[in-house]
C-alpha cells in the first residue's frame, strides 16, 4: 500500500501495457485472430471469475490450484475464483451450452495465478488460445499444433523455437504408468522427503519440477512412451506423421507431461531459446478428453493451446522481430483561429474515414506543427485567418513539406482520395 505522499503502483506481478508496447500488443493479437478465422475459430468471450468449482477442476495437485488460485468470498457468500486459464471456462462454457460439434473458439484473456513474480512470470499474464470440442481425430492435433506453430514462424517471425511433443496416452495407459512411477519415488523417499505427499496424490508432478537436486533422479525415471497402450502409441505415431506431412519440426520428449492434470493424450510445448529455462515455455496444449464430463456435460474430447503473450513478445525482443508498427494519423489540425472550427474538421475527417487529431489548447502554430511530426502525420491541414475568410485551407504533406490550399469544404473528400491512393 502506498504511504501519504507516494503514488500508486500497479500490484505485485502486474503491469501496465502502455503505448507504444501496445500497439504491438494490438498486433500480436491481430495476427493471431487472422489465423484463428483462417482456421474457422470463432471468438469466445467468458468471464474473468467462475465458481471456484471450474477452476479446481485444473487438478488439486496442478500448482495454479493448489498454491496459486485467487479465490475469494463475493458479497453474497459465493466462493468464485479468478480464471487461471482459458481451457476451464472454455469447457464450462461448453457444457453449459451444449453446442454443435466440432465447436472450435479461439479467446484473448487475462489469467491469474499467484506466482513469485520475475521476467516472464507474473501474477496477471494474458494468452492467446484455441480449443476445439467434439473432434477426437488424430489430425486434429496435428491442426491445432500446426495453428500455433504457423503463428509463432510466420505471423511474428521467431526462428528460435523448438516443438516438443508427448503423448500422455488413454486411461489405461496412465494408470499403468502413475503406478510405476509412484513406486520409483517411493524408492527415491529419502531425496524426495516432504514432497513425498505431493508424490503420493499425483506422481506426474514430481516430472515438472525444476529442482535442481531432483533433476538426475528424474531424468532416470520411468517414461510414459514404453507404458502407451497400442491404441496410443497409434494415435501418436498418426499426430508425427502429420506433423511430418505438413514440414512441422518436432522433438519427442518422454517427460513433458505439463503442469495442468487434465491432460490425457497429446501434449505439445512450446520453448524459446531466447527466454530463461525456468520460463522458456511461451505455449503448450494438449488433449483433455476428459474435462467435458469432469464439469457436468456429456463425454466429449477436447483439445487446444495458450500462448503467452508477454513471453511471446520478450521471445521477439530477443530475436529482433515483430517490431511495433508504428502508430499515427493521417491528419493533424493546426488551429490558428481559435474557437470551435478545428472541433468540427477533426470530426468531418474521423466521419470521412481519415485517422485525424489535433492540438488542445489554443498552442502557439510552431508547437502545433511540432505535435503534428511527433504525431507521424502524413498531412497537416492548418486553420488560419486569411485563408478561412477566403473558404480555403492550407494543406502539407509533411514528409515532402509541399503544401497549397484547398476549399474547406472539399477538404475531407480530397485527402480522402489522396490517401486512396497512395496508402501508407
Ligand atoms: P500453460 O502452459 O499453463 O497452459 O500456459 C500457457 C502459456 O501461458 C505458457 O506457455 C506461458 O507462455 C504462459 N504463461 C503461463 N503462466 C504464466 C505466467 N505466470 N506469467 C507469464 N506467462 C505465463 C495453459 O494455460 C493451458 N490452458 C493451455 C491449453 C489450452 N491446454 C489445452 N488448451
């Protein structure tokens, strides 16, 4: 909380997305809608909190549960909790509705989980996502992975990536495989110690931990691979060679079994070598056949992907793409009259169709046209006594620095033609 005399700063773990970063933000998400509609995703909007039912359905042994939800009273007694992730409010939103299948949305939202704050990790992170319901067709993955992996290439234009793919196998598969791992950290009790609990409930978790004196241990440990039952081990060899027939690098790797306890099946990350290890994850997804039914609908499969934002773009900083596009305006309004006139052209310009501002103020002329170039403008259009009188303006192009007048009233239909013509 701030003192007296200090100001206000956003909380712990949140951050502000200001201008000129946002414009960037803006097209990030653009070009992520554009592939999306390509692919015949519409967009789904939920809310920001759900009952605290929906969101412990990530798992009670997922950390987004267990040690990072925010979950509060409302006014009425109501436990609800903000969104840790847009798959849970997307099945919700599923099984309430019940819509046609294959349903197939892409969202933009802002998730919360209370982490220890650094780069890259944060307390309010936003992501881009897709998920699909109703299709359990192998080349549905390869589809939905092919959607994230095109973005990341060819929208923002990252080279530094690699694609990591697993299968968590069917039902049977995991209870072989929880079993056998299970027994291999009870052998490891002594290294493991208080964690062993954790071990207990849910023995896929110890597989993500990043403790440095667990790491031998863990890479010596049993792999989901040699426990897929032969329908699995099927469908996966199906998703490789879709990934093969449309060019999609991969890496198999046998320990990548995701944060998130609703997986089941394919599972795909992301990483940036451009990003620290602990968080070079910038998206990942996978299969989660069995959530639909977990929150009440009818048995239904489902797959899909997030893709942080904030990763993505420090991904982009690092390897020096996706640069901002540059914001402006078509028109600046230089006023040097006075009164409501530079009021009503800005409005006539926005009416016309123009990108169009002005100065505040009544500023000296000079300064006006400073505010103009700092604005990126392509023309100014000043508003000046003599010519007024004569129903003119004087017009510039601020790039060549030729100018000349034009009638007032014409004014909005001839820059309107000019920037038809040559679009910036
Ligand atoms: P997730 O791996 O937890 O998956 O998050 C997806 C991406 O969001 C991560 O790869 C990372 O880029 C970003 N991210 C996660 N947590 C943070 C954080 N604290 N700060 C900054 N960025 C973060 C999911 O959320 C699943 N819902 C993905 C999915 C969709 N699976 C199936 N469908």
């Amino acid at each position: 909380m701030p003192g007296d005399r200090d100001v206000f700063r956003a909380p712990n773990g949140t951050h502000d997305v200001l201008p000129p970063e946002s414009d960037r933000w803006q097209a990030f998400v653009a070009a992520f809608a554009m592939r999306a509609r390509r692919a015949n995703f519409d967009l789904l909007v939920t809310p920001i909190f759900e009952h605290v039912e929906v969101v412990q359905k990530l798992g009670a042994t997922t950390d987004a549960v267990s040690k990072e939800m925010y979950d509060f009273l409302d006014k009425g007694g109501r436990r609800l909790a903000l969104r840790a992730d847009g798959t849970a409010s997307v099945v919700r939103s599923f099984a309430q509705h019940q819509p046609v299948t294959p349903w197939k949305v892409w969202y933009v939202a802002p998730n919360f989980r209370y982490e220890r704050p650094q780069k890259g990790r944060y307390r309010q992170h936003w992501q881009v996502g897709v998920e699909v319901l109703g299709v359990d067709d192998a080349s549905v993955d390869v589809e939905v992975i092919a959607l994230a992996d095109g973005f990341y290439r060819r929208e923002l234009g990252l080279q530094h990536l690699r694609l990591l793919i697993n299968s968590m196998g069917d039902a049977d598969t995991r209870t072989r495989y929880r079993a056998v791992l299970l027994q291999y950290w009870r052998d490891h009790a002594a290294l493991i110690g208080d964690d062993m609990a954790r071990a207990e409930a849910n023995p896929l978790r110890v597989l993500d931990s990043k403790r440095d004196d667990w790491q031998t241990m863990i890479d010596a440990a049993p792999q989901i691979g040699d426990y897929l039952t032969d329908t699995a081990a099927a469908d996966f060899e199906l998703v490789q060679s879709g990934l093969r027939a449309l060019g999609i690098d991969f890496e198999i790797a046998p320990r990548l079994v995701r944060g998130l306890d609703y997986y089941t099946g394919t599972t795909f990350e992301f990483q940036s070598s451009a990003l620290d290890a602990a968080q070079n994850a910038v998206g990942g997804g996978g299969r989660y056949d069995g959530l639909v039914e977990q929150m009440g609908g009818k048995p239904t499969p489902g797959i899909g992907f997030g893709i942080g934002i904030e990763r993505g773009l420090i991904a982009c900083d690092a390897e020096g793409v996706f640069a901002a596009p540059g914001a402006s305006v078509d028109v600046f309004v230089i006023d040097a009259v006075g009164g409501l006139s530079s009021l009503t052209l800005v409005e006539e310009l926005r009416g016309a169709g123009l990108s169009a501002d002005r100065a505040y103020g009544a500023r000296a002329v000079k300064k006006q046209w400073g505010a103009a170039d700092r604005a990126g403008a392509r023309w100014g259009v000043m508003l000046a006594p003599r010519e007024l009188a004569d129903g003119t303006v004087v017009v510039k192009e601020l790039a060549s620095g030729e100018q000349g007048e034009v009638k007032r009233d014409e004014v909005a239909a001839w820059l309107r033609t000019r920037e038809d013509e040559t679009p910036r």
